[in-house]
C-alpha cells in the first residue's frame, strides 16, 4: 500500500464527508493505493456515525473510535499502530490542511528519501494576536530547545515514512514535537514544505492559550527526556554529589575554624554559614537519592495502554 492518511478529529462532524470526497479524489487521481484511517477521539457529535457511514460506502475507510477524549498525542499513536502504508500522512479533520499537497509530500519521502517532511504555514488564516503571534514564539524556543530547524512544529500535515512511525513513542501531548521524536531515535533527514493553508469552513477550534503554554512545558519535558531520560542518575546524581561536596566542604570549614583558629568565637551552631551548609548537604542527599529511585523506576517500567478503544471499522486484528 502507497499511503496511509491518518485523521485524529473531536467533534467534526459537518466537515468529514467533504474531506473524505477531497482526499480520495487526489489519491485516486495519482493512482495511488490507500488507506484513511478515522481516529475518533472521544467525539459527542455524530462524527463516529458519519465515519461509518463513509466506510459503509468506501472500503479504504478505516475507523478507531476512543471511549473517551484521550488526547490527539493518543489518537496518532492509534493511528500509527494500524497504519498499513510505506508512507504516513497525517493531517486534521478540519479542513485547513490541503489534500492537494499529499503527491508532492509523498514524493518527497520516496524520491528524496526523507524519513519526515512537515508542513509550513506560511501564510496563516488564524488570529495574529492570539495565534500567529504566540505560534511563532513557541516555533523559535522549539527550533533553539531541540536543534531541529522547523519553521512550523505545530502543522498537522505531515509525511513519515513507515519506519519512523513504528519506532517512536507519541504519548502525552508529545504531538507538537514528533519530530524531535524522530530526530532522538535517529531519523535525522527532516525536510519542510511550504503548505497552503485554508481558513476554517465549519465549527471553531478546539485549541486554546493555554495549549502554548502546555507546549512550553512540553518542551521542557522533551528536553530532558532527550538528554536524561535514559539516564535520570547522570542529572540528579551529578547535582546531589555536586550539592553535598560543596556543603560538604564548607562544614569542613566551619570546623577546622572553631578548632585550631578561633576555639573562642561562637558555637558552630550558632553561626547562620553551618545551616546553610546543612541543608546544602540535606539537599545533595535528596537530589542523589532521587537519580537512583529514577534508575530503578526506569528498569522496572512496564509499558501500558494509554487508551481504550470502544469501536473500530474495518481493521486487521
């Protein structure tokens, strides 16, 4: 198979039919073999409905419908899971992502062998001040936190190549940073493509302020697990051992002080320099001790489902 399209989506019902009809137009006219996988992420409207009726018609159609909203980071990985395509598109349900640029994104991941090409919005259709504005922001901290020069990280149209997807993790809201994913687990050739981008036609959007802010913290996260995950006593032990000298050392002092050069100055005790470097000690103490307890929590993890599914349409056990 050619391609997979993979749509997470929550609450889209009057936009599904329309895009259904505009990606298998452009698949088929390319002559492309596909599949579009649904991934219904807890929805209230009747977008599982209108999914099943779209397969009832179209065999290409695939569907997975979550118990709940488990987040879109969950839906990807459903998606990824069953994707059956040497190459993965991914776009949103909400019609602002163009079909039209799945040949040429397609190309590239087979022609010019990237292993993942993002979208670029370049010229957006959204609030300047509540989205453009902070969407650029976040853009330049992502580019300068993860080394990977993306102009848009945000971009739902995407294209991987089927090895990528199998072999990274998406989980929490690690969705904005899948290529920093990718990046970590080695698939380093990451191209961009200037995408056209098309103002919303149906519903509002699902994403506030307070995504930019859940990104930066996000970021962070990515950050340290990409230098420490793997190794957490490399942080907390470096730190804990650094902390406890330096207390370490400074009690030393206060000691070799009261004995042998001021044996009649005030009590150790008494002097505010000794509990500062008490606690200095108390927390290298804490820090070591928290590098260890990470080592071992991250030998004995055991992997679990970050999701329940409650229906699917048309899909391989």
């Amino acid at each position: 198979m050619n391609i997979s399209v993979v749509i997470p989506l929550l609450n889209e019902e009057e936009s599904l039919t329309e895009l259904h009809h505009w990606i298998a137009n452009v698949l088929q006219s390319n002559g492309f073999s596909y599949e579009i996988l649904f991934i219904d992420d807890g929805s209230t409207d009747n977008s599982w409905q209108i999914i099943q009726s779209l397969q009832d018609k179209d065999s290409n159609v695939k569907g997975i419908r979550f118990l709940k909203n488990f987040g879109k980071s969950q839906a990807l990985h459903a998606g990824f899971a069953q994707a059956k395509g040497d190459v993965i598109i991914t776009m949103d349900a909400d019609l602002q992502d163009n079909p039209e640029e799945i040949p040429e994104l397609y190309n590239m991941i087979t022609k010019q062998h990237f292993d993942l090409v993002s979208g670029w919005k370049k010229k957006r259709f959204d609030n300047k001040l509540t989205k453009n504005l902070p969407s650029k922001l976040f853009n330049w901290a992502a580019r300068k936190t993860s080394g990977v020069k993306l102009n848009d990280f945000n971009c739902g149209l995407k294209a991987y190549h089927k090895n990528v997807v199998k072999n990274i993790d998406v989980n929490g809201e690690m969705h904005r940073y899948i290529p920093v994913l990718a990046k970590n687990a080695g698939f380093s050739n990451i191209g961009e493509k200037v995408v056209q981008h098309q103002a919303r036609k149906y519903g509002v959007t699902k994403f506030g302020m307070d995504r930019f802010i859940n990104g930066f913290l996000d970021l962070i996260t990515i950050w340290f697990l990409s230098r420490f995950g793997k190794r957490p006593m490399h942080l907390f032990g470096a730190l804990g051992v650094i902390m406890f000298g330096m207390g370490f050392v400074f009690s030393l002092y206060l000691g070799i002080d009261k004995l042998f050069f001021n044996p009649d100055s005030r009590l150790i005790t008494q002097r505010p320099q000794f509990y500062l470097a008490l606690a200095t000690m108390i927390l290298g103490s804490q820090f070591f001790v928290a590098g260890f307890l990470g080592e071992i929590i991250l030998r004995q993890r055991t992997d679990k489902k970050r999701y329940l599914i409650k229906e699917s349409l048309n899909l391989e056990d």
